[in-house]
C-alpha cells in the first residue's frame, strides 16, 4: 500500500498538474495587474506564458535526464524574446510596451522556476515584481511632478506649416512650450521646441508629435 501511492501520483503525473496549476496561478497574478492597467500582455498571456514554460523545463529535465537536462528550456527564453519583442511599438522615434515586454521576459522566468520545483523562489519573484508594477505607482508620480525640461526636433513636410498644430498637440497634454524657433533645412520644415513640465508627459507629448500627419520623424535632442 505504501509503494501504491507514489506510483499512482507518477502515473497520473501529480507533480506535473500541480507545477501547473501553480504556474497559472502566478501569471495570473501578474496577468490581473497589467489587464487592469490596459497593457497589450494581459491575464491571458501572462498564464499561457507562465504555464507553457514551467511545462517547456519539465519536459526538458524529464527527456535531457542529468546529461543534457537544459535541451529543451534553453529555447523557452529564445521564444519569450520574440514574444517580448511583439509587444514593443517603435513608430516613427517614439518606443513603448518595454515595461509589458520585461514582465513577460520575467513570467516566463517565473514558470521556469515552477517547472524546476523552486516553488519558493517562484512565490517570491512573482510578489517581488507585482510589488514592482503596482506598489511603486506613487514613487512614478512623485518623479513625475517634478518638472523637467526636454528640446524637441520635429522634422516635418513645409506645406502646408503645422506649426500652429504642432504647438497645440504639445499644450494639450499640459506641457509648457518656452521656446519656438522654425527654420527650413533642405525639404524639411524644421521645428524646435523646449518644453517644460512633468516628465511623464514629455514621452505623451512625443507620441502625440509623431501621429501628425506631416510630421517625418521627432528626436528629443538628447
């Protein structure tokens, strides 16, 4: 009777369905934070992630054996990255989703270590970033009332001028234009800008900058 249970868990594969069910469990977690905060890599991605990973490392400490037990996890951090890379937007000099692409990268980490039976360091890393992501909102806007000021290069079609456009798109997201200056540089209508206002809102002003029809690239002069 003994030797009856532990191989009925064997056969049933246990320890498998349980390393899963924790592994959706955590990404979950992690899911629920960043659904609520509308980010691109929500609950759904985070638990498929999570899960498909601690199964990768089982699978891969199950068929590798001690002689080559990293076969197969090896290629989980190959793959998170193209998943990672997926979530990152790059239009026209502005990049956002960085954030959305760590915490995936960190997941997948997360069900590596579920796969592996390092439970605790599981538990531990998945509070250690939801403190990340939520507990430090109010550090953000702490920084993120501090002014600063940023120098704005917009590159744009001369006809016809979106200056006045332009200015408007960066006051309304509660910037401070101090300085205009416009010059002609070969087809180029260049317009140089020096803002002043919560940092946050630099990067929200860029992004507005970049969605102008006749603007052909922005730079921040840095």
């Amino acid at each position: 009777m003994n030797g009856t249970l532990p191989e009925l868990a064997r056969s049933l594969r246990l320890e498998l369905l349980l390393q899963l069910a924790l592994a959706a469990v955590l990404g979950g977690a992690i899911g629920i934070e960043r659904e609520m905060k509308g980010k691109p890599a929500g609950l759904r991605t985070n638990i498929l992630i999570c899960v498909g990973a601690a199964l990768f490392t089982h699978l891969s400490l199950l068929i590798g054996g001690q002689a080559n037990p990293d076969r197969i996890a090896a290629s989980v951090i190959t793959g998170v990255g193209f998943i990672g890379a997926g979530t990152i937007l790059h239009m026209r000099g502005s990049v956002s989703g960085l954030t959305s692409a760590a915490t995936i990268w960190v997941v997948a980490a997360i069900g590596m270590a579920t796969g592996t039976g390092l439970y605790l360091e599981a538990l531990g890393t998945t509070a250690l970033v939801m403190g990340v992501l939520a507990g430090l909102g109010w550090a953000e806007q702490a920084l993120g009332r501090r002014a600063t000021t940023s120098h704005l290069i917009i590159h744009a079609r001369p006809d016809p001028s979106p200056v006045e456009e332009l200015q408007d798109l960066v006051g309304r997201t509660g910037l401070e234009i101090v300085h205009t200056e416009v010059r002609r540089q070969d087809v180029d209508l260049v317009v140089e800008l020096d803002v002043r206002g919560p940092k946050r809102l630099h990067t929200h002003a860029v992004e507005a900058v970049v969605h102008h029809p006749a603007v052909r690239s922005v730079s921040t002069g840095e």
